[in-house]
C-alpha cells in the first residue's frame, strides 16, 4: 500500500449550501505501482477531518487510465482511499500524476 504525496486540501461548502454541511476539494500527486492484469493497489490519501460516511462525490486523473478501475471512498477518520484494479488484459504502469478528489459530509 502507498500513500499519496505533495497533498493539498481545501475544506468549506460554499458551492453545495443545503446539501452538504462541509466539503472537501483534493489534490495530490500519486505514483501507483506497475499492476499486473487482474491486480489491484490500495493507495491512501491523508485528508484532515474526513470520517466514516462522508461521500466521495468524484475524483480524476490526470492521465489515462488505461483499463484500471478506480473507485474512492472514505476509509477511515481523515483518510480517502483509492482502489486501483488492472482489467486491461497486460501489465499496466501509470505515470506519476495528478488525482483530484471531492468529498462530501450531507447534513
């Protein structure tokens, strides 16, 4: 398992009021290991005030891909994780890149 690095976060529901009492705007640089086909990778995301039942309302990568599933959910107190699964059918290695998360707390 890796943990996300050069991470910043932005924290205040001024875009969602009504809906979510806080939300959380992510963004970090993330290097995942090369995956095998049928592998998968759990990477961490630190992410100050986060808890249990908070949403992961959507999250991007910077590159392609390439195949490799991604889901990202609010594992614990302050941690977003993100599951990395190789369905491509090869090895697939992604770049260092860029991943941006948004997570929300509903009121």
């Amino acid at each position: 398992m890796a943990a996300a690095t050069a991470v910043v976060v932005r924290q205040g529901n001024d875009q969602f009021r009504g809906l979510f009492s806080d939300t959380w705007s992510v963004t970090c640089t993330l290097d995942a290991g090369s995956l095998v086909d049928g592998a998968g990778e759990t990477e961490t995301i630190a992410v100050p005030g986060v808890v249990l039942g908070d949403i992961v309302l959507g999250f991007s990568f910077g590159v392609d891909k390439a195949a490799v599933v991604c889901h990202a959910y609010v594992s614990a107190a302050n941690v977003v994780t993100l599951r990395l699964q190789n369905e491509s059918g090869g090895t697939v290695d992604l770049a260092s890149t860029t991943v941006k998360v948004v997570v929300g707390r509903l009121v």
